[in-house]
C-alpha cells in the first residue's frame, strides 16, 4: 500500500505594512482652499491630519499635481488656524452626485511658525490620556471644530455665492 502524499497547494495573500513616515489621525476640521492663480477660497473639510498631509473632502475635481493654497482652522486652542501650500498627491472618483471627493494631499511649503502649530496639535492627540472613553477620536476633534461649511451641497452653493 503506497501512501499518497498530499500536495501542498500554494496559499497566496497580502500583507499591507504601513508605509508613512508620520501617524495620521481621524478627524473632521473645516478647511478653506484656493487655487494658486485664484482669490476665491472653497470651503472643505480635513478627515485625517499628520505631519506631511490630509485626506480632504471638496466639491470639485481637481488633477494630480495641482498646487493649491489651504487654510486648516481649530477652534479651543491658542492658534485659530494653519496656512500651507498643498499639492494633490492622489484623488478618488467622485461615488454620488452632490458627494465630496476624497483628495490626499502633502504640504510643501509651510512655515515654521505654522508647522509648530501643527505638530503641538498631532502631539495633543498622541497623547490623549484614554481616547476609548471618548469613543472615537472624530468625536473630541468635532468637539473642537465649528461646522461651519455644512454638507457638501451646502459647500457647492457656498463656494459658487463668493
């Protein structure tokens, strides 16, 4: 009697390591933004910060590698806002009509004064003493930014008024 050996089958998966050199954290800050050659701010909203970028939420499409002027307000801290040129590293399809768009973006020019303001922020939330209690970090950031822009057909209609 010959036994059989059973043959083992390759098992693929995936593994995803993360790859940012910065945490990022969940949040929900209004942003204002404007185009380099344009005056006119839009209103958005941030929904993950870290030390290099955001993950915005605007109403309008715009390309990889456009530049764009931003202004990252706080409310209950020291310093009202931030001010930064970003530019669009990565975008997402627009998934309804009257939705945001999901636009990563990094800084790159930023200055001292207002990157110190930015990292005594994300040092606040690294240290957050029990953040469970809070139940989600999106909660203690709501409590801190004014909703001020609304929904995204709010900001379409408030951007289109300026």
């Amino acid at each position: 009697m010959e036994k059989k050996e059973e043959e083992i089958k390759p098992r693929f998966g995936t593994v995803n390591f993360e790859r940012r050199k910065h945490p990022r954290f969940s949040c929900d800050l209004p942003v204002e933004y404007w185009h380099i050659d344009d005056s006119k701010n839009i209103p958005g909203r941030a929904t993950n910060i870290s030390e290099a970028g955001l993950l915005l939420l605007i109403c309008e499409e715009i390309e990889i590698g456009r530049n764009l002027r931003l202004r990252l307000f706080f409310s209950g801290f020291k310093f009202k806002s931030i001010e930064a040129q970003v530019q669009v590293v990565w975008k997402d399809f627009q998934f309804g009509k009257g939705e945001d768009y999901r636009v990563g973006v990094k800084f790159v020019n930023i200055s001292q004064e207002d990157m110190d303001k930015l990292r005594n922020f994300l040092n606040y939330l690294k240290n957050i003493p029990n953040p469970t209690e809070l139940n989600s970090p999106q909660k203690i950031l709501r409590s801190y930014s004014p909703r001020i822009f609304g929904t995204p057909k709010k900001r379409k209609k408030q951007a289109n008024s300026i």
